[in-house]
C-alpha cells in the first residue's frame, strides 16, 4: 500500500468515526465522552484532510462557481443526438 492510500484510509476512518458518533450523539445528546470524542475525530479528520490536499492535490473536485454549466451547449444545440 503506497503512502497515499494509507493517508486516504486514515482519513476514510477518522471521517467514518466522526459520522458514527454524530449518529449516535443525536440519541445521546447528554454523553459527554461521546461529544468530546467526536470533536478529536473532527480535528483529526481535518487535519489529515489538510496534509493529503498538501501532498496530493484536492481530495474532492472543485466545481464552478455560479451557474458555469449554464454556458456550455446543451447536446441539441450541437446537432447531435441526446443520447
């Protein structure tokens, strides 16, 4: 397993950790450990989000701000097919 692939499954299980926690933090909103847990995870989420998008490159695609995909042509206005 490449460097990469090991910074990606670290991450995959810090972000996995947190949303379990979040799940289980809203039937137990009253456990202190649990929410005190999920803020590490969180932090250790972003924090490895951060060295990956260091060394790698954006680990989600960055997309248009606005409307762009309004401009492009709509496959009829090529002449093509829509299919």
């Amino acid at each position: 397993m490449s460097a990469r692939e090991k910074l990606l499954r670290q991450i995959s299980t810090a972000q996995f950790a947190a949303w379990e926690l979040h799940l289980y933090l809203d039937t137990h909103p009253a456990d202190m450990q649990a929410a005190s847990m999920l803020a590490q995870y969180e932090k250790k989420y972003m924090h490895l989000k951060e060295e990956y998008e260091e060394k790698y490159g954006p680990l989600l695609p960055k997309f248009a701000q606005g409307v762009e995909w309004l401009k492009n042509p709509w496959p009829w206005e090529n002449g093509g097919d829509c299919d």
